[in-house]
C-alpha cells in the first residue's frame, strides 16, 4: 500500500471519485443515479454538507469515503454516517478502508462531528461485514433503517 495518498475531494478531483463510486456500485450491484454536478455541490459547493476523501496511488483512485455529519442525543453528539466507503480489489485486505475510516473521522473531529461512526453494511456482504466487525463496529438490533422517497416524499414535501 505505499504511495497511497488520502485527500479530501475538490473540485478537480470530482472525476476520480464519481469513477470510486460507480465503481463500488458496480461491484454491489447498486444503481448508481448521482452525477457529478452533484457530487461537486454537495462536496465542494457553497454549503457542502458532505465529506468525501479519495484515496489515490498515482493519480489513480485506490479508494473513497463519503460521509455526512449526523446529530444523536442518544450519542450526545454528532458523528459521521457513512454512506459509501470503497476500495479497490487490488489492495483490500490491507487496512485501506480502516486509513480512510479514521481520516473521515479525523476530519468529522475537526467539524465537531467526532463522537461516532454509523454506516450501513448490506446483509449479502460477509466481508464487509466481517471487516467492520474488527474494527469494533457493532450491529443495532434494534434499529431498522428506512427510507422516503418518491412520491411519499414529495408528498411530505409539499404538506408540511
């Protein structure tokens, strides 16, 4: 893993990690509907909100993490939630993923976004999992994640 560099995004790396990310949508077999203008404004734009860092070995990515600062009164704090965190098959297995981790939260301290870390791990994904479950994640059993969107949400939207 040397001469692995982990940066957080501007703007002229945008390219690099929109192909990150495809890239772990592919490999999760996800759709993958963001575009760059908008991973531009919502990492570099005025009033960004996320973080995303890239990991990269001559100009090539070999990683990325994308996450956003989230509050928890039951934590006492913010902490970070990632929503994507990729590397490339070439040097997983090699702690890439717990470097990118702890800079991400390196970077959430700086923003006052440091007291955790909460992501979700896909239920056909052993390794991840694994993965996680020796960096001292620990799974919520009584937490279910949900989402809104659609016309759900627009009707929330446009009822308030």
């Amino acid at each position: 893993m040397d001469g692995i560099v982990i940066a957080p995004v501007g703007t002229a790396d945008i390219p690099l990690l929109d192909a990150a990310l495809r890239q772990l949508a592919t490999d999760l077999n996800d759709r993958y509907t963001a575009d760059q203008a908008t991973l531009a404004a919502a990492v570099c734009g005025p009033g960004a909100d996320c973080l995303a860092l890239l990991a990269t070995r001559n100009g090539s990515p070999m990683g990325a993490v994308l996450a956003a600062p989230v509050f928890s009164t039951m934590r006492g704090g913010a902490g970070l939630y990632v929503s994507d965190l990729w590397v490339t098959e070439s040097v997983r297995g090699k702690g890439l993923a717990r470097r990118l981790l702890a800079s991400a939260l390196q970077h959430g301290t700086q923003r006052n976004a440091g007291h955790f870390l909460k992501l979700t791990v896909y239920r056909d994904n052993p390794g991840a999992r694994a993965a996680y479950d020796r960096l001292g994640f620990t799974g919520q059993p009584d937490e279910t994640n949900m989402t809104l969107t659609g016309p759900a949400l627009e009707n929330l939207k446009e009822r308030p």
